[in-house]
C-alpha cells in the first residue's frame, strides 16, 4: 500500500512523482559513459598532437597553485553532495538542506576559482604565444577547462532544482532518487577533474 507521504510533502502540497528508478539510473549511468567516452577522446587526441609537436610547451606558463585550491573544492563538492545523501535517506532533513545549500556554494567557487587559474595563466604567459588561438598547449588547457566546466555549471542547474525541491519537502528516505542521481554526478564530476588536473600537470 502505498503510504500518503509519497504524494504529498511534509505540508500537504502534491509533488510529481519520480521517474521509475530503474530507468533514471539507466539514464544517467548511459549519460556519464558517453560524458567518459567525450573526455577520453579529447585526452587521446592531445596526446597524440603532443607527441608530434616538439615545440609543445615552449613559452607556457606554469599552472598557478590556486589551481590545487580549486582542486580540493571539487572534492568537497563531491564529499558535501554524499553527506546530504546520507542525510535524507535517514530523513535528516536539517543536515540534508544544509548540505545542499553548501553543494552549490562550493560549485560556484570552483567555477570562480577556475576563471581566475586561467587568467593567472593568460596573463604569466607569454600573450602572442600562449593562448586558445595561438598555442596547441594553452589550447588544449583550456578546451579541457572548459568543457569540465560547462558540464560543472550544468550539474549546479540540477543541483540548484534539487537544493529547492528539498527545501520545499520534495525528498525524504522513501522518494529521494533525484538525489541519488545528482549525487552521483557531481562524484563522477570529481573524479574526471582530478584525472584531468594530473593530465593538465603532465602536459605542463
């Protein structure tokens, strides 16, 4: 039978219901391998551009240290995200909210954090050789830089529904999918940045 709470939040009002989980985690388990295959393929692609390009490197500047900043940003994002997963499945709902708010503000940061990396790079470098039109090497830094980061600002959308979908009682232990599925996302998110901060630090 199936209980009231799972048409109803925690003030009477009727929320959608969940897609069939089976089928959300299809979805997103599909959409992360193709997002795997993507970076994979822009990785390889350099590698090989690179090893026919005995200039590379030359004139480029180091990656500043705010980018390890950033990287520990990322991870929080990925640990916080966990902890407000933990949070409502017990039906925690203070820690939960709380850990969503927090979710987003360090998503913010490390899109922050990033712009100015790249501007500390722009500007230590060498103008008329370092950069996205003229250089193979600042071309592939921040091609990878952005293409993780248009997929972190679309992960803040999602996590921006879900933080306020929460706050209006839309998720407890029983009807919490969107939260597994976010969750998930922003943990594959930390583990392709890390694997790309070390590819950017091998590049360099």
């Amino acid at each position: 039978m199936t209980s009231d709470r799972s048409k109803t939040g925690k003030d009477g009002e009727g929320f959608p219901p969940e897609p069939a989980p089976e089928i959300a985690r299809m979805g997103m388990n599909l959409f992360l391998l193709s997002l795997a295959v993507l970076f994979s393929a822009t990785i390889i692609a350099i590698v090989i551009v690179r090893s026919q390009n005995p200039a590379w490197g030359e004139n480029a500047p180091k990656i500043p240290d705010l980018a390890w900043l950033s990287t520990a940003v990322m991870v929080l994002v990925s640990v916080v995200s966990q902890v407000g997963w933990m949070a409502v499945r017990r039906d925690r709902m203070r820690i939960f909210s709380g850990s969503m708010m927090l979710v987003l503000l360090l998503g913010f940061l490390f899109l922050y954090l990033q712009e100015q990396v790249w501007t500390q790079m722009l500007n230590s470098g060498e103008a008329q050789s370092f950069s996205a039109s003229t250089s193979l090497h600042g071309w592939s830094i921040y091609a990878l830089g952005l293409l993780h980061a248009l997929h972190i600002a679309g992960g803040l959308i999602f996590q921006g529904y879900v933080t306020i979908h929460g706050m209006l009682g839309g998720y407890w232990s029983l009807h919490c999918e969107q939260v597994r599925l976010v969750n998930q996302y922003w943990h594959f998110l930390d583990a392709i940045w890390i694997g790309l901060f070390a590819f950017l630090l091998w590049l360099a």
